[in-house]
C-alpha cells in the first residue's frame, strides 16, 4: 500500500503525533500528555463498527509509543517511524 507524505503529522511541538488513513479519517493520536487513540475509520464506524481499537487516557511511555507504531501499521498498513518522537525508555 503506498503511504501518503501527509498520513502521519508531528505537532510543533513534538508532543502529539496523528494518523491519518487513505479515507481521510484520523485514526490515530498519540500524546505525550494524554496518552493514545487507535480508532477505526469513519468508514468503518458508519457500517457499524466501534470506534476505539486501542485508546489509553494517561501520559505514555516509551513501551506505549513503539506500541502505538505497531498497531498503526497492524491495523493500516501506515508506517509511523519509531523516530518521529524522543521517549525516555522506561
């Protein structure tokens, strides 16, 4: 699947990190300060499905960022480059 340049935004900040897929859904967020968001598509939920495959609500570690690549490219064949963000190892 080829990827899109703009599939994967890093705030200014480098705090935030969100996914995007080919549908133009947001799919995933992961925040240094709120933790991470895997979500299906819009297109998904619209037939029906959940929104949330994986989401946390706590300030991640590193353990959860390289988590959180995984499933972006398990669930969205979306590379999200371990090195977009700096996260102390735990």
């Amino acid at each position: 699947m080829d990827q899109h340049p703009d599939q994967v935004q890093v705030s200014q900040d480098g705090q935030t990190v969100w996914v995007h897929s080919a549908d133009g859904s947001t799919v995933g967020r992961f925040s240094k300060r709120f933790g991470l968001d895997v979500h299906r598509t819009v297109t998904e939920q619209l037939q029906g499905a959940s929104q949330c495959l994986h989401c946390t609500h706590e300030p991640p570690g590193h353990a959860e960022w390289l988590l959180f690549c995984s499933l972006m490219r398990e669930h969205f064949g979306i590379h999200v480059d371990v090195g977009l963000l700096t996260m102390a190892p735990a």
